[in-house]
C-alpha cells in the first residue's frame, strides 16, 4: 500500500514543496519580489535574474527589496520598484518594509538570502508562493519562511544559484546580462580622475573578510611592477578608516605612488572609473564582481575563497587560484574533498600567493588584451 506523501509545514502554514516541476507565474500582470539586501558583489548576481525576468516575463511586476547600500549600485535600474532595507534602523529598519508592504500580496517571492534577519524581513512579504534555497544550502531556520526550493545542486557558482530562483516559474536564465546604469555626471568625474586612454590598473585592495586581504608589501611590489611597465595605476577604496589606513601602508611601500582615489568615489563612480579600466588587481570582494560585470580583467586573489564558486563569473583566467592548497595546508586535504563553498579563512592563509603569480598573470592579461606597454 502507498503511503501519502508527508511534506513539512513552513511558517506561514502552507506545506514545503521540493521544485521537480515548475509552475509558471499567473497570465497578466502578475507581481514578484525579490529579497536579497546585500552584499554588494551578490546584489550584482541579482541583476542578470533581473534582466532575464524582463525578457522573458515582461508583463511582471517586479520589487526589489534591497540594502540601503546597496540600492545606490542598482537602484536605477529601469522597470523595478525598490524597498530599502536599513539594517542599520535595527527594528525599525524591519518596521519601515513592513509599513512600504502593507496591504500588498505578491503571486511570489525570491527569498534569496538565509541570514536569520532576511528570514524574519520575508515576513514583511505576503505571498502565494515562497521560493527559497534547498536544504543544503539553507541556514538560520530559512525552511521555516519559504514552501517551495531552488533544485538541489553543489559545484555552482553563487550567480547560477540565484539565477535557478525562476527555474519554478518555467523559467531559465540563458543569457547574462547586467547594463547597471551610469550617469554621465559619474562617467564625467571618471575621465576627470583618468583623462585620456592610458591603459590602466585599478587596485581595490581591502575585503570586508579581512583575512583575504593580500599583504602591504606585496600590493606595493605589483604596483611597481605596473608602473615600470608604463600602466597608469590608481588606488581605490571606500572612505572607511581600515581602508584608508591600508591605502596609506602601501603607499608607504611603493616606489612610485599611484593615483591615490581611496575615499574619493562612490559606488557609480567606481562604474564610471572601471569603464576607463583594462585590469584591476582585487581580492574576493564586492569591486571584482562589480568590475567583471563592467567587462573589467580581474587580477583575482584566491586562497580563502573558491574562485569557481565566487570568483568573477565572466572570465577567471587572470586569477591566481591557491584554494586547493589552502585546504591542503590548512584543512589536510584536497579542496574537492571539503563541502563546497567552504571559507579557508585563515591567518596567513593569503601568503600562499606570491607577487611572482601575480606578475605571471598581470603580464598574460596584458598581452591578451594586445597592450603596447613600453616598460
């Protein structure tokens, strides 16, 4: 005799059902929000799901709710009404999404972040149907806040993640695509700091992971290396005082300082100075995922993190890949045999990088990229 099938019960009462069929939004103009508040380089993953469900789902309405940061990277994007999530308000923060949600139910929800605090934010969000990560992948009691999952699968990187949250609408993303506006006031500022069309290096060397971070005197020796090859390198960072304390101990260090930017952009000027870029040399951090998004060469930094699961999505060819012998030397054993995603963030751990597989990979890119330099 068949049993019935049993299905848990999610938080707001209607049963967990895994994604093996997908069922497509309502005919008409049907209405999707999206939770994911933050960080900067995953709110940039969020924008090709963005633009897919444009194309493929034009009569969807579509909210965002997203990190008061973060909003001004992506808070122009044409077609989408924003919700600003500031966490910083604490209760109150949660009180204003609510009060912007009142009266309102959505055909779904993309609940795409698992903090504990994104899960009680989804609870602002009245809809049908909950979409959230599976099992695997959830933390923080996320089951208890969605009643449908994303299909169960290892070896992705986080932008194919996010892009499976439309596979149970009967939709898939086969395109990547990411346009993030840029005024021509912040393109403007760019040309003021980088006139002319010298191939250039941005370096964005701090990680909000500080462990990921590359050592001072190692920055500062592909610096010089740069400049003695003739490239125009600028240093650039937000204006906190960790950043600016970094900025200042390279500078120390360098024979030559670079154009010092630290402090002086913001998120669309960065966009602005990147599309002035040829490289930039940056660790695991929100500016490699905005500059591959900007078709940037990224000079990636990869010891605590897997660049296959969180490097820059489009080309990771011009990154130094040191995860498997991080976990060798930290974990004892081989990166393919320790649960995917796993963070090595170690003490020390980004010393497995020397400036000589930087240099390697600084002087591969610029041929690829058929730069003339004179050095």
């Amino acid at each position: 005799m068949l049993r019935p099938l049993r299905v848990a019960a999610s938080r707001s009462g209607n049963p967990i059902v895994p994604s093996l069929t997908s069922r497509p939004l309502p005919s008409g103009h049907s209405q999707l929000c999206i939770l994911r508040t933050s960080a900067i380089g995953d709110v940039t993953h969020v924008v090709p799901l963005v633009r897919t469900l444009q194309s493929k789902a034009p009569t969807t309405r579509l909210t965002w709710i997203v990190g008061k940061l973060e909003r001004r990277l992506v808070g122009d994007l044409p077609g989408v009404e924003f919700i600003t999530f500031d966490k910083g308000k604490g209760r109150q923060g949660l009180r204003d999404v609510r009060e912007a949600l009142a009266g309102r139910r959505f055909d779904a929800l993309l609940h795409m972040q698992v903090a504990l605090r994104s899960n009680l934010l989804s609870l602002a969000v009245k809809a049908d149907r909950r979409i959230g990560y599976d099992r695997a992948r959830s933390k923080d009691l996320h089951g208890l806040f969605v009643n449908e999952r994303i299909p169960a699968r290892s070896g992705e990187h986080v932008l194919d993640a996010m892009a499976s949250f439309i596979e149970p609408l009967g939709l898939e993303q086969t395109q990547v695509r990411w346009d993030i506006p840029v005024s021509c006031e912040d393109h403007a500022w760019a040309a003021e700091q980088l006139p002319g069309d010298l191939p250039t290096l941005l370096v964005s060397p701090m990680s909000s992971h500080t462990v990921r971070n590359w050592r001072v005197e190692r920055y500062a020796a592909l610096i010089d290396h740069a400049m003695t090859r003739g490239m125009r390198v600028a240093l650039v960072g937000g204006p906190s005082q960790a950043e600016r304390a970094l900025a200042d101990a390279i500078l120390g260090q360098v024979a030559r300082p670079p154009l010092d930017l630290t402090g002086k952009d913001t998120l669309k000027r960065f966009m602005g100075l990147l599309a002035r870029a040829a490289m930039i040399l940056t660790p695991d951090s929100g500016p490699m995922h905005m500059a591959n998004a900007a078709g940037v060469k990224v000079l990636g930094l990869h010891a605590a993190s897997n660049p296959d699961r969180s490097g820059p999505y489009s080309d990771r060819r011009w990154c130094v890949d040191r995860y498997d012998a991080a976990s060798r030397k930290f974990l004892g054993k081989p990166a393919s045999a320790i649960p995917w995603g796993t963070k090595i963030e170690k003490p020390g751990v980004m010393d497995l990088i020397e400036v000589s597989d930087m240099v390697d990979r600084f002087e591969a890119c610029a041929s690829f990229l058929g730069l003339r330099l004179p050095g």
